[in-house]
C-alpha cells in the first residue's frame, strides 16, 4: 500500500465525528469520548473511547459505532476499540458541557425561549387509553424526523416502559440521568428506579419533587416534543405540572360514554384554575369495526364532542376534537409487546387516527419549524 492511500488521524477523527453517542445524542468527538487513536504500519487502527460510567449499557453498540465509522475511512486495515471510563473530573467537565456550571439543575423546558413544546395527556378516570395514546402519538411524532420524549408521570399506575418495549435503567453521570430511547423516543419512568411491580405509595410532596427530578436532573437534550403521561384526575401532579411547566399545553383523553366524558370534562376544566391552554380532545374507543363493514358503538357516541363544546365554552377559547380512534385489538396488543401500532400496523383505522392527531400536534407554530417567536401566539394569557 502506497503513502498516499494510509488512513490518516485527521480522517478517522472526522469519521468519529460523525458517531454520536446513543444516549447523549452528540457526537463522542464533542463529549471527550475519544481517548486515543494509533494507527500502525499495516493500517490497522486502534481506538480508545471513554465510556461515561463502567457499567454503561451501550458499551457494545458505541464500540459497534465506533468500528463501522472508522472501517469506512479510505486505506484503513483492522480496526480495535479498546474501552475505557471516565474518571470524576472528566464527568464533571462533560456535566459541565451539556448543562452548564450551575449549582442546582433547573427545567429546561419552563425556560424563557423554550423550544420545545409539551403536551401534557390527561383523563378523567383510568381505563380510556390514555397511557396508549400518549406511546402512539411519541411514536408517530418521532417517526415524522422529530426529537420526542415520554416522561410517564403516572407514578401510581406507570406503563410506559412496558408499551415502549423497553426496561433498561437510566445511566446516571453525575447528577445527570441519562434516559433510555425506544423506537427513537426517549422515556422516563418511576418503574425504572423500583423492583419488579413494587407500587409507589407516596404523598404529595414526594409526587412533586419526583416529578420535579425527571424534569431537570434528566438529561432530554434538544427535544421537539415533550409528552407526559399524567395520572388520572385532578390531582398532585396535574398540579405540580402547572407548577412546574406553566407553558405545558392539556390534550384530554376520553371515550364516547357520556359519563367518562363528564368526568374528562372536569379534568380539562383544571386548566381554568392553572391559566393553561386545552390543545384539544382525543376520544378512543370511539367504534369498533365489524367484519361486515359496519361500525358497533360499544361506549355509546358524542363524548369526545361533547367534552370539546363544553371546554370551549368554559374556557372561552376553541377547544377541537382532534380526532377519534376506533377500538382495534391490535391497538392492546401492541401495548403488551411493546411496538405501538403507529408502527406496527400504521395502515390500520386505529393507526391512521392516531398518525393524524400526531400531525396535528407536529404543525403547531412554536419550537417545532425550528423559528425562535419573540411572542407566543398560539396562548390565551
């Protein structure tokens, strides 16, 4: 092999360039990630990558990364990956880098400037889907290019890892928590920091200050969307979530059922009492579909619109129906395996729905063209 056609450094750097790390979503070149390269007489190149913590769980796909990238440079033979951690001053450099030099964390999203647009999911009562609407809709939002995450404020009732497919822990760097992604969503969740289905009997302040921590100490990175699973009802954390995001923006799940869609009613009606804006309705479970093409209105019908009206006139402002997603099987099962059916069965009627509401939160004017407005105009102060 010719001079001219060995790898140099600076070409197997900018090829490392290029590899982000999987749970910080930069590049490791950025993080101080890379140790040291060598690259021998027979062009074989050897690398040395920090790893944030010992036990990190992606050890194996950042070494896979990290091959891929440099086997792709021009002349390049063998290449080794030799792993290494991070000693405590260079995790404090890389804290440091990603969220600043300040004593305490704050919440990014409750920043002057925030880009990012959250939607809080509520209901009235358990059992309307509310928990599989909020993974379908993250997931057909990260499938439209966008960054998205879940943070599962249903302390009681978590579900999300579970529908996410996913029930890796989080990696802590310091005091940053770094959250494990699935079908390209990043997710939070109480049932990642306890034992098996150990059930969470917390108080008030505990519910507030866990939620406060998932908010801040968790690293989210430049999220679009951010999606949280609230808790049925009226409670603590519906509270602490006007509290703690004032600009967070209500979506409320309910069914056809007259009665669910009096309680979804006093649900959204909190926002009154919080000044904050009702996005608009999702009711499920509006029909199921029969093999003859008809439609069963197993939960009666008009809930959804019916909750839409008397929130718009509530709260003076229009309140829409976003959209109604049919009973579909599939839609549960989906739930239980872990791939939502935006996914997995995206042509389906249930799919379809959820795919279009996605579209509906995902042209929202604010952080999501990636234009700054000096004046939210999409609020009623």
């Amino acid at each position: 092999m010719t001079s001219a056609q060995a790898p140099t450094e600076s070409a197997v750097r900018a090829a490392l360039a290029k590899v982000d790390d999987p749970e910080i979503g930069k590049p490791i070149t950025e993080l101080g990630m890379v140790k040291s390269i060598s690259i021998a007489d027979d062009s074989s190149v050897d690398i040395g990558i920090y790893l944030t913590t010992a036990g990190c769980p992606l050890r194996t796909e950042i070494s896979s990364r990290v091959t891929t990238a440099v086997a792709d440079v021009a002349g390049v033979g063998a290449v080794r990956v030799e792993l290494d951690v991070m000693n405590d001053d260079q995790r404090t450099e890389l804290r440091k880098s990603l969220r600043g030099d300040r004593a305490e964390p704050v919440i990014p999203f409750a920043q002057p400037g925030s880009l990012t647009r959250v939607y809080a999911i509520a209901s009235g009562k358990g059992g309307v889907g509310k928990s599989s609407v909020t993974v379908n809709l993250a997931a057909a939002l990260a499938d439209r290019g966008l960054s998205v995450g879940v943070l599962d404020a249903d302390i009681y009732g978590h579900s999300v890892p579970r529908m996410m497919g996913n029930d890796a822990k989080p990696t802590q760097v310091e005091r940053m928590i770094m959250p494990p992604s699935a079908h390209g969503v990043k997710f939070i969740s109480i049932a990642q920091f306890t034992s098996g289905n150990t059930p969470v009997v917390w108080r008030g302040p505990m519910l507030h200050r866990a939620l406060q921590q998932f908010l801040a100490d968790v690293f989210w990175g430049d999220l679009d969307v951010l999606l949280l699973d609230l808790p049925p009802g009226t409670g603590d954390v519906a509270i602490s979530v006007a509290q703690l995001i004032p600009g967070a923006e209500i979506v409320v799940v309910t069914t056809p059922q007259q009665a669910a869609a009096e309680v979804a009613e006093r649900a959204g009606a909190i926002a009154l009492q919080t000044h904050q804006k009702i996005l608009g309705v999702v009711e499920n479970m509006s029909w199921l579909q029969l093999p003859d093409g008809s439609r069963m209105d197993v939960f009666g019908e008009g809930g959804g619109e019916l909750v839409a009206q008397r929130l718009t006139q509530s709260v003076g402002a229009e309140v829409p129906l976003l959209g109604q997603v049919p009973l579909d099987p599939a839609l549960r099962e989906g739930g239980d395996a872990g791939t939502p059916l935006v996914l997995s069965a995206p042509e389906s009627a249930a799919g379809k729905s959820l795919r279009d509401i996605a579209g509906k939160l995902a042209v929202r004017k604010r952080g999501l063209a990636g234009m700054s407005l000096s004046i939210d105009t999409t609020r009623n102060l």
